[in-house]
C-alpha cells in the first residue's frame, strides 16, 4: 500500500523501493532504538531502586541521543593486528541481518516491507546471517575474548533456533501459512481469537490447544531471548568473564551498530512472537476506525496495537534482564537441548494430533 | 522423570518469584540523591575544608606542630610595643604578626589533628567539601590577612626596632664611660 503511493508520487519503482526499504529504519528502528536504550536504563534503574539517566532532558529521554552524538565524535580504532574487511564488514552485517527480518514484519495491514508467503521462514533464515556477522568480529578482532565470545554466540544461537523453529511449525502446522500478514490477518476481530487462545476456529480444539499454545510461546519466547543474547542467555557478552565478548574491539560508530542490531533483534523477535500469538498488528477489542467510520484510522491503529505489543514484550525482556543471573555454558545447553527441544518436539506432536480431530 | 518435572517447575517458580520482586521495585521510591541539584545531608562531625579565623589567630604554631603531613606553613613577626595588634575574641592579646599562614590542601588528609590543639579555637573544619581546581597550586589557601607588603614591612620594622635595641644596648654599655666623664669635671 505504501510502495504504491511512493510508486505513484515519484513515478519510479526503484525510488519507491528505496523509500519502502528505508522507512522502517528511519521512522521505526532508529527511534525505537533510542527508545529502547533509554527504557532500559531506566527499568534497570527502578528495578534497582536507582533513578537512571536524569539530566538531559526530562527525566533524561535526550541522554541516548547525547551518547550517540558521543559515538559518533568517538576515533573508529583499528588495531594493527585485525583483519580490517571482516573487522569493518562485520557490524555492517549483523546489522543488516537484524534488519533484513524488519522487511517480512507486518506493522500493520497498509505497511509490510515485502508481503512475503515465506516471511517467517525468511525471518528464521536471514536472522542467521547475525551469526555469521557475530563470529566475523569475533575472528577479525584477533583477541580471545572477543573469539571466545564469538564461538560462545554461535553456539547459543545455533542451538536455541531448533526450538524456535520447532514451535514456529507448530503454528505453521495450525495455520497452514508462513505468511505473517496472513496469519494476522487470521487472528482478526477480538482477542479471544489469537493464536495464544487456540486460534480463530472455534471448536473442543481451539479449547484443548490453549494450554499446549501456552507452552509453545514460553518456548519460543525463552529460545528468541537466547537469540537475541539477552540475559540469561548472555553468555557471549558476559561482561564479568570476557570484557565485553565479540565487540571488545569495537568502538564508536561500529560499536554503535552492533547497539542498534541488538535492540532492533529484540524488537524483530517480540514483533515475531506477537504476529505468531498475539495476533500481529490486530486490535484485541475491535476498532475504533470501524467504530466511527473512518477507515483510515485502521492501519494506524493496527500500527498502534503492533507497537504496542511489541513493546511490552522488549519490556518483558528487559525485566527478565534484571531479574535474572546469568546461565553458565553448561546450563544453557541443558536448557536448550534437554528441556526446550523434547518439549517443543511433544508439544508440536499434540497440537498436530489436536488438528487432527 | 520425576526430578526433570520438578526442575522445570522449579524454574518456572523461581523466576516468576524473581520478577514478581524486581516488578515490586520499579514502584519503590529511588534511593538516589541528585548530587548537585541535591546535597546530602552531612553528619554533625564531618571533617572538611579548614577555615582559619585570622581575628582569633595569635600564631602560636600549635596547629602546625599537630600536623601530621606538615601541610600549614606559619611564619609570625614580633609586634612592635608600640603598635597595637589588637584581641582575641576572648580577651587575649595579640603579640605576633602573621606573617604566612598556608595551609596546603592537596596534602591535608582531614585528620582534625590541627583543631583540638589550638587554644583560642580559631582553626576549625567547615561544612565546604566542593574546592576541587585544575591547578594544584591553587589547593595552597593562604589565610593571612596581611597584604605581602605589609608582611614585608612589619619584618622591617621589627629588624628595624631590633637594630634600635641593640644599638641602644650598645649606647647603654658605653655609657658609664661617657656620663662618668662630665661627674668628674
Ligand atoms: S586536618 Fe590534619 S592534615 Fe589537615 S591541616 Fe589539620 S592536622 Fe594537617
Ligand atoms: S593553633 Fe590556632 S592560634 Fe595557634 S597558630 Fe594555629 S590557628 Fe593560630
């Protein structure tokens, strides 16, 4: 909807294009991530009886913007002993890896980067470009930590997709889609109709489901969290035993971009767990554009209940984050491999054997 | 079996037990104290930046002698008889000139030691803790009312009123010589 109005006002599909690709970025990434680092801080401070950043701005909502303008004044150091393409090309492509998941997120029913029938299956496949990027700076640093790190993440993240992907097949094999505008779609009209409740087909199915739904979301919220490299899981980054893991090297605006992918991956897998359960951009309580009668008030409404969504879950996140200690290697593995995956493997055989009836 | 369900049950309560806490404490009114905006309420006896109350200062160097780092600096000067150095608040009179009175604040260690010995009470800790510079020498507080000048002066005056003694004395020792002189004629 929104490449055809770009298409119609500057006449030229690669200009639309272009925009298209660049508008989540600018108008939802960026701030976002600026939100984001400032909500962390802040919930980091309450949670700690703390007050967090308060002196630029109200109650310090500038401070992020203040440290970026740091970053960016701050000398890009390369030591002498780095591999300098993969060193430079690495944030580069974690970054887009994070960002490339952006493009198959429906933010609402007028805006998806590109509708694709695989969106999730793409999501899954270029959020792997991440690792490649992770252990690229791990590598070129030429530092064991930053290595360490590295092979730490790719360990972690490798392990932690089987069962992301293994609940995604669970909702796949309920829906019959990958398609995320589609499985929105789906779970339109009122709450009780998300894929969390057991879908929008009513029946003694959907009733029998929504225990084992239950259980497929906290898998695949807890293994999008190890993902990410959020805390528990953040064992790549554990500041007390390796600096600050596969990005010690890294500074200024390099290191700023490895920031931005981190907060934009925790937005792109509460954004994908929201679509999956939560019914993506649709309104549990109906609409007020429908209400009223004004149908463009829709799309940004749905727009509304998107962020809003998402945002609660990086909430969620960040609470998780200061909550909990950190996993030791050894545990994250037997999170992983011997509760998160026999569990994910039942759970998608009951809820096959549910649709079945 | 067993033990695997209740490991998995185990964790779920424990970290729903760990969030129900942490959530608790985003209400929990902030501890923090917005320093500059802000000061924190300071003990009774805290120690901090000396104050020396030149109008109570006779010189004694008993505060300089306490000082375990050596970081107050007197110099005094005899007043003249004739000169008039005025009283401490308690009724002393004054006998020294202060030259020089320094005290070195980049050494201090705010140990006290300097105030119990002083017997007119006049060097003492204030309640000032933000002095920091960018130049050490400025940490060196000189709190002798005297303009260098004067301090110049009045050790003139007293190598001056000295000389005088001396050459006085010196008439005095000669003296018997030239008064006995004019008895005999
Ligand atoms: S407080 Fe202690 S160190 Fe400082 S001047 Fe007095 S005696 Fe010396
Ligand atoms: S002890 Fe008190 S009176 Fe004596 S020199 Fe020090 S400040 Fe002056």
């Amino acid at each position: 909807m929104t490449y055809d109005f770009f298409y119609k006002l500057f006449g030229s599909q690669v200009v639309a294009a272009i925009i298209q690709g660049l508008l989540p970025l600018f108008v939802f990434i960026l701030p976002f991530a600026v939100f984001a680092v400032w909500l962390e801080r802040k919930v980091s401070a309450h949670m700690q009886d703390r007050l967090g950043p308060m002196r630029v701005g109200w109650h310090g909502w500038l401070q992020t913007i203040a440290d970026i303008l740091k970053l960016l004044q701050k000398e890009d150091i390369i030591a002498s002993e780095n591999d300098k393409p993969l060193f430079n090309i690495a944030p580069l492509l974690v970054f887009i890896g994070s960002y490339a998941a952006f493009a198959a997120i429906p933010f609402s029913s007028a805006f998806i980067g590109s509708n694709l029938d695989l969106g999730v299956f793409f999501i899954v496949a270029v959020s792997g470009l991440v690792v490649a990027g992770i252990l690229m700076a791990g590598w070129a640093s030429n530092n064991k930590y930053s290595l360490l790190g590295a092979m730490r993440s790719a360990a972690q993240i490798i392990s932690y997709e089987i069962p992301t992907i293994l609940v995604i097949v669970t909702i796949v094999m309920v829906t019959g889609t990958l398609n995320l505008n589609t499985l929105s779609e789906m779970q339109t009209g009122h709450f009780w109709n998300w894929m969390i409740l057991g879908g929008p087909t009513l029946g003694v199915a959907k009733f029998l489901m929504i225990p084992f739904m239950i259980i497929g979301f906290v898998i695949i919220y807890i293994s999008s969290l190890a993902e990410v490299n959020r805390t528990p899981f953040d064992i790549p980054e554990a500041e007390s035993e390796l600096v600050s893991g596969y990005h010690t090297e890294y500074s200024g605006m390099k290191f700023a971009m490895f920031f931005l992918a981190e907060y934009a991956n925790m937005f792109a897998v509460s954004a994908v767990v929201a679509a999956l359960f939560f019914g993506g951009y649709q309104s549990p309580i109906g609409y007020l554009g429908n209400l009223i009668g004004i149908k463009w008030l829709i799309p940004i409404e749905q727009l509304f209940w998107f962020t809003a969504k998402g945002l609660f879950f990086v909430f969620v996140q960040m609470w998780l984050r200061w909550t909990l200690p950190r996993l030791r290697v050894d545990q994250l593995m037997a999170a992983c491999w011997k509760y998160l995956i026999p569990i994910a493997f039942v759970n998608l055989i009951i809820i096959g054997l549910i649709t079945l009836m | 079996m067993r033990e695997y369900l209740k490991n998995i049950w185990t964790a779920i309560i424990t970290i729903l037990i760990g969030m129900k806490i942490t959530f608790k404490h985003l209400f929990v009114p902030a501890v923090t104290i917005q320093y500059p905006d802000v000061k924190p309420q300071l003990p009774e006896r805290e120690r901090n930046r000396l104050y020396v109350n030149m109008d109570d200062c006779i010189g004694c160097d008993q505060c300089a002698r306490a000082c375990p780092v050596n970081c107050i600096s007197i110099e005094t000067v005899k007043g003249l008889p004739t000169e008039d150095l005025g009283k401490t608040s308690q009724g002393r009179k004054k006998a020294l000139w202060v030259t020089n009175f320094t005290i070195d604040f980049s050494k201090c260690c705010y140990c006290q030691l300097c105030v119990f010995p002083c017997p007119t009470e006049c060097i003492y800790m204030t309640d000032v803790y933000e002095f920091s510079e960018y130049e050490r020498g400025n940490l060196i507080y000189n709190f002798s009312t005297l303009t260098p000048e004067e301090a110049e002066q009045k050790k003139i005056n007293y190598a001056q009123f000295e000389a005088d003694k001396a050459k006085e004395k010196a008439a005095k020792a000669a003296a018997p010589v030239n008064t006995s002189a004019p008895k005999e004629q």
